[in-house]
C-alpha cells in the first residue's frame, strides 16, 4: 500500500504493470508491518454500517488491504485482483496459512484492461493503485457499474515516497532524502500523471458521491518496530535504482553508502529513523441510476 511504490518502480500491484519479484514482495510485507496501526485506523474508520459480504481489492499486492480488511469483516469474501503472478502467490500462500483459503481468490488482472473480473461487490478497495492505470475514469466507472446498489468504494493514494531520515541528514549530505524524492516524484509523474491527484472530482463525474474524504498520516519511529530498519533499506534501494541517473555525483555517492548493508554509514545501522508518510482516503458510493 505504500509508495515504496513511486521509486522507478511500478508498484506491483498489478495495475498494469508487473512490479513483481521477491525483492517487492518483501517491500509490501513490509508496507503491511510498518503501518499496521495507520492501515486499520483507515479501516476501523470507514463509514460501513452492514458488513460487507462481498470485497475485491483492486491491486492486491501481497495482501496488505486483503488482510486488513478481514480482520474487519471476518465474514467476507475477497476477490484480489494484480497482474504480478508472483505476488497473487504469495498473498494465496498467506491466506491458506491464516485459515482465509476459503475466503480468498487470486485472479490474475491488468486493471488497464477491457474487461474487469468484479462481480457486484458491496466493497471495492484501491489502495496506491488508481494512479498507477492509464485511464482511471474509465476503472472507476466500471467499478460504478459494478458495485452492489448501496455498494462502497474505498480508495486510499499515497502523498510520495515515504520519508526516514532527518531532515539534516546524511552529515555528509544534508536533505538528500528531499533531493531524491523530488527527483523521484517527477519521474513518476512523467509516467504516471495521476499520482498525487485529488480524485474527488473524477470520483464525482464517475457516478460517485463522497461519503468520507480525509487524510490520515503516520510517524513509526525506528525503535517502535523492527521493521523500520529493512523497509528503508529496501526502499531506499529502490529508490536509488530510479533516480541514480538524475542526482549528482555526490548525492548518488551519500546514497549508495546508505543502502551499503555492510557499510558503516548504512541505514541499517542509524539510531534515527523515523518513517512518515500521508495517505488521502476517499469512501464514497454511487449515486442512484436514474
């Protein structure tokens, strides 16, 4: 659910393009780790007065949004939607180990393609996946189409590449972090130029009427979760693979001795991590057909 997508990947979430691969998979468990607590606030908060029998998760990943909303609605069936075989493995592997097999079904989708295996959910998830398809109008009215009459749509984006050092550091390179990130945030806008987008009025001229719009935000400190040290190392990784072309010599050089895991200046190795991020949610439901 992050935007450990962003960083010259495409997330792999399977919104058309394959991020697949062991290394993101493992980004994305650990997405689901670092922001446990932000992931059920968002579903704690939703505005669901039955509980929903019937859920696809549109851009599945490794099943982080799968897995939280379960927890919430135990009762429910998902259907999980990617283009990444590997990662549709590994969320089906998940769920047969957590006693969900039964209630669980990978299906293999590009979400830019014609046709949409939906069925008529009452609750549709997209989290960090809208930005990534080339046409979201067009998911977003077959979603329309598609949802139970008093059906909800969740849609949960990502404010960029999630943050971990201190503004001053490295001390070598004070605000490399920013410097990267800008660099990154405009080479995925160049890709994809719904990232970081108010979808509220594409939501609307789709059918929709937004029910729930706020945004909800995260501060892990590195102490609170053993995670925090490997999520920003393979994210900052990632990052480096993206952006390596566009930074300077020396920026480049700050952020390989970072993501160096035997390195003294590794960020495995920093007592000062910090991750923050923001993620806007919209939950609305289709306005009655005439």
């Amino acid at each position: 659910m992050s935007e450990t997508h962003g960083h010259g990947h495409g997330h792999g979430h399977g919104h058309g393009h394959d991020g697949g691969g062991a290394d993101m998979a493992e980004v994305l468990d650990l997405d689901a780790v670092v922001f446990a607590d932000l992931l059920a606030d968002i579903v704690s908060g939703l505005p669901v007065a039955d509980a929903p029998g019937r859920i696809v998760d549109l851009g599945a990943g490794t099943g982080v949004g799968t897995f939280a909303l379960l927890e919430r609605f135990p009762d429910a069936h998902v259907t999980a939607l990617d283009s990444s075989a590997a990662h549709l493995r590994r969320l089906q592997e998940k769920a047969d180990g957590a006693g969900w097999a039964g209630q669980v079904d990978v299906v293999p989708a590009d979400l830019d393609a014609e046709a949409l295996p939906l069925g008529t959910p009452d609750l549709v998830w997209a989290s960090a996946s809208l930005h990534h398809v080339a046409d979201p109008d067009r998911v977003l009215r077959r979603v329309r189409e598609a949802l139970a009459p008093d059906g909800l749509l969740v849609v949960v984006e990502i404010d960029g590449f999630p943050r971990f050092l201190p503004d001053d550091a490295p001390e070598d390179r004070p605000g490399l972090e920013a410097r990267c990130r800008a660099v990154a945030d405009r080479l995925a806008m160049a890709q994809m130029p719904h990232r970081n987008a108010d979808f509220t009025p594409l939501l609307e001229a789709a059918g929709f009427r937004v029910e729930q719009h706020r945004t909800v935000t995260a501060t892990v400190d590195g102490s609170q979760s053993g995670a925090v040290h490997r999520y920003a190392f393979e994210g900052l990784r990632r990052l480096r693979d993206g952006v390596a072309d566009e930074l300077s010599g020396e920026d480049l050089a700050a952020l390989d001795r970072l993501v160096d895991s035997d390195g003294p200046g590794s960020i495995l190795r920093r007592d000062d991590l910090v991750v923050r991020t923001t993620r806007p949610v919209w939950a609305v439901r289709p306005n009655a057909r005439d």
